[in-house]
C-alpha cells in the first residue's frame, strides 16, 4: 500500500491540479486509515472538481473517524445533495441510512 501511495503522491507533485490522482490518493489514504490526509485532500479536492457524490461520503467517513461528527454530518447531507442533483438516488440513500443509524441523536 505504502507503494501505491508513493506512486500517486509523486503523479500529484507532477501535476498538483489533476483531480482524478487526488481522488485516487485520497482511496488510498483511507485504506492506510489516514483520516487527517483524506481530508486535508478531499476538501481541496471539492474545492477544485465536479464531484457527482462519492468524494462527500469518503470525506464524511474521515471526519467522523477523526471524531468530526459535526461536519461528518455536514458533509453526508451535502453528500446528499449533490448525490440526488447528479442522478445517484441510491448514493444519496446510503448516505441518508448512514445519518438515520449513526448519527441519530
């Protein structure tokens, strides 16, 4: 894994605005469970790229791992959103569930 990482930081430092290789970057600092990077990426990610949904729920996780709950929260809702204005109804109900069982006060 550590490989992986490697090979997408140096594709990054190449070529800093690529979306698609900080996205990729991202998944990878996820399964390493690196939730400060994930999200230091990702929110630079969605400053910066179109995304259709999934980048909110990989963010959302990493917030909550880091014990974020508040913008955990934000950030599936937003999830949501953007989920349902890009035609992922059942990226938005995943995102919805994951509110109504772990987030519920």
């Amino acid at each position: 894994m550590a490989d992986r990482i490697a090979v997408f930081e140096q594709m990054l430092a190449a070529e800093p605005d690529n979306t698609m290789v900080m996205f990729g970057l991202a998944k990878e600092y996820e399964k390493a469970g690196d939730h400060e990077k994930v999200i230091e990426l990702l929110e630079t990610y969605l400053n910066n790229a179109d995304d259709e949904g999934n980048a909110y729920g990989t963010l959302a996780r990493a917030y909550a791992a880091s014990g974020q709950r508040e913008k955990a929260i934000d950030t599936y809702r937003r999830g949501i959103e953007v989920s349902m204005a890009n035609g992922h109804p059942s990226m938005a109900n995943d995102y919805r569930m994951t509110l109504d069982l772990e987030f519920e006060d």
